[in-house]
C-alpha cells in the first residue's frame, strides 16, 4: 500500500490474470475497494491495521472471520510477539512467535510478509509458513534498521 491504489489494482487484476498468489501487506492503511477483499491471495495486516480494515477492533479469531467474510482466501493477523493468527476457509489456528529481546522492530512485519512468501512458494503448508516466517521476523527485531536487520542464508 505504499505504491498508488491504482498501480495495486491493476497488479492484483494482472495477477490474477496470470494465476499468481499475491501477499498484501495493507500498510500504511488507506480505503480499499471490495473488489480488493476478491483479488487477493493473502492478506497480512496487523493489529491497527486489521481494525481500520474492520472499522472497529476485535479478538484476532473474529477480525480474521470478518476479514474472510470480505471475501479473502487467506488472512494473517501480525501480532507481534503474540504470534500471528492465520486463517482460511478450512482452518484457522495461532502459529507463536519466538521470545527474542527486541532492538528495533522497524522491519518486523515486512520480514515476516517475505519469509512467508518464500517459504509459501518452497511449497509449505500456509501455518508452517507462518512459522518460519515468524522464526525470521524474531531475527529481525534483534538487529538495527530495515535492511540491516533481514536475515538471509549465508553462501559459501
């Protein structure tokens, strides 16, 4: 959401088109059409965002029902060291963070959102991802800045 609706509409139409998942972080929050909710594949807020989404806050298991009830096809709910709550159509269950001591947090929600990517696309059932993607945003929050703090293998 930090590009123009419209160059994230026609992304989500293109993809679609194309048959490729598409991960929607919804940050910063901004109005979003219903046609959205039908488009996208996942739908990763966190907990301010999830509640702008919803107009008002609720228990992570009711704002993910009302976030599929839109008509998403899968909604992570980023609750930092809470865990993150995903849910679909056919399951929904609490996946727990690691206990880190955090030094900055700054990069925790984008890390999380790509080591779900990736690890969605390594062929990882979408909890088991969400575990893994959790594992590395823990990582994250124990080092300073963005970028800097992104773990990523080491090679050779």
């Amino acid at each position: 959401m930090e590009l123009p609706l419209e160059t994230v509409l026609h992304t989500l139409a293109f993809c679609a088109l194309a048959g490729v998942p598409v991960i929607l972080d919804p940050a910063p929050p901004a109005p979003l059409p219903d046609a959205l909710f039908h488009t996208a594949t996942w739908f990763t807020p966190n907990e301010t965002e999830a509640a702008f989404y919803l107009g008002s806050t609720a228990a992570p298991e009711q704002a993910a029902q009302q976030l599929l009830n839109k008509g998403l096809r899968g909604v992570v709910l980023k609750r930092g060291a809470e865990g993150a709550y995903i849910a679909t159509d056919a399951n929904a269950a609490w996946v727990k963070s690691f206990p880190v001591q955090p030094v900055d947090t700054v990069a925790a929600g984008d890390c999380f959102n790509g080591a779900f990517a990736v690890a969605l696309l390594e062929g990882l059932d979408p909890f088991a991802a969400a575990r893994f993607a959790s594992a590395a945003a823990a990582i994250s929050v124990t080092r300073s800045g963005a970028q800097a703090s992104m773990p990523f293998p080491r090679r050779g």
